[in-house]
C-alpha cells in the first residue's frame, strides 16, 4: 500500500469509542457487584469489583489521553514517507 500523505489528516483516534466502552463495562460491573453482593455470592460479587475497579482504571486512562488533545501531527511541507523496498 503507497502512503498518501494524508494519514495524520484522515486517522481518527479510538479513544471515544473506548471510552464509551469503558463506561459501559463499568456500569454493568458496578451493577453486578451490588446485584451479586445483594443475593449472598460473594465470589461473584467480588470478581465483579475487580472487574470494576480495571473498568474505572482504564477509563482514569482514557480520561487523561483525550484531555492531553492532539499530538504532533507533520504539515503538508512534510513529505510522505517512501514506501518500503523489497529486501
């Protein structure tokens, strides 16, 4: 595939898409902690938290990288790489 030059003008970055992710494995975790916590399986109810508390490090994480916005990206007076040759 031959670069264009117009990757850092096109890509688009996953980070909301994560993030929505990651909020929606938080609450479904957070919702089977208590639900699991209420009807005595605490072996559930404690993987859930855990799984919990991995779902509100990660969307710490995502939080941090969108606030951090947009990386260096080159201008249009930096060419576009040479593709690899063959070795």
């Amino acid at each position: 595939m031959v670069r264009t030059g117009s990757e850092p003008l096109t890509a688009r970055s996953p980070l909301r898409m994560r993030f929505w992710f990651s909020v929606w494995g938080l609450a479904w975790a957070a919702f089977g902690t208590v639900a699991f916590a209420l009807t005595g399986r605490t072996g559930w109810a404690a993987a859930c938290g855990v799984l919990a508390l991995v779902a509100a490090a990660d969307l710490a994480w995502i939080v941090h990288r969108l606030h951090q916005g947009p990386h260096y990206q080159p201008g249009k007076d930096v060419p576009p790489y040479e593709p690899p040759r063959g070795g």
